[in-house]
C-alpha cells in the first residue's frame, strides 16, 4: 500500500489555494517522490511504514505539499514528462533550455522547499552507517 504523506486540506493550507482537481493523485505521486528522496533516512515508522514522531509526520506532510507545489509551477502532473520540454511560458514568465534531469536511478527531482523540510527535519541528508 503506497504512503501518502498529506491530504488536500494540507495541501491547500500550505499554497493558500484550493486544492487542484486530482490533487490526491498528486499527492500520492509526490509522497512516493519524498520516499525516493528519504531512501537511506532512518526514522520511526509504524506497521504501515508511516513517521510516528509528530516532527517527522509534520515534516513529511511540508515536503509532498512542497512537491505538488512545485510540480503545478513547472506545469507538471507528477509524471515527469513536463521536465523533458525545453521551454515553457506562463503569462509574462518564460523558460527555456533543457532541464537537467535526475542521472541515477534514486534520483528524484525534488522541490527546493521540500529539500529543505526534509532537512530541517534531519532527514537529508540520509547516512546509513
């Protein structure tokens, strides 16, 4: 059963905006990306694999919220393919150039924002020793 780290109440709490049509779509897509991204992270889980601590629960939440954010700016659906277009526009705002995508198979493109709660949580960088 996949985890899903926040819901569309969340998700609208954390953009100011309602949730978009799909958004648990979305957020299922952007959960897996964050359990991508923590592959090496050690925290406690319960049977379900689900964070216990309320900061790690909390932390998790901001960062598929981050996700789906960032994934909606860059005119992505959770898929990835938005990623392979070389320019994009916006109203005013334009884009162009290849993004860089990920190169190693665990590699996730990961919001700005959602790195940083993952870190702020101590969860990144993840170590096994």
């Amino acid at each position: 059963m996949a985890r899903i780290y926040a819901t569309p109440e969340q998700l609208t709490a954390w953009t100011g905006q309602p949730a978009p049509a799909g958004a648990e779509r979305l957020l299922a897509r952007a959960s897996a990306d964050i359990d991508d991204a923590l592959l090496t992270a050690v925290y406690a889980t319960d049977a379900a694999g689900m964070p216990t601590h309320p900061d790690t629960v909390q932390a998790l939440a901001d960062a598929t919220c981050a996700q789906v954010e960032y994934q909606l700016a860059m005119g992505d659906d959770g898929t990835g393919a938005a990623g392979r277009w070389d320019s994009v526009s916006i109203g005013p705002v334009s884009l162009s150039g290849r993004r860089q995508e990920p190169t190693a198979s665990g590699d996730v493109d990961l919001a700005p924002r959602a790195s940083r709660a993952l870190k702020r949580a101590g969860l990144l960088p993840g170590v096994i020793w």
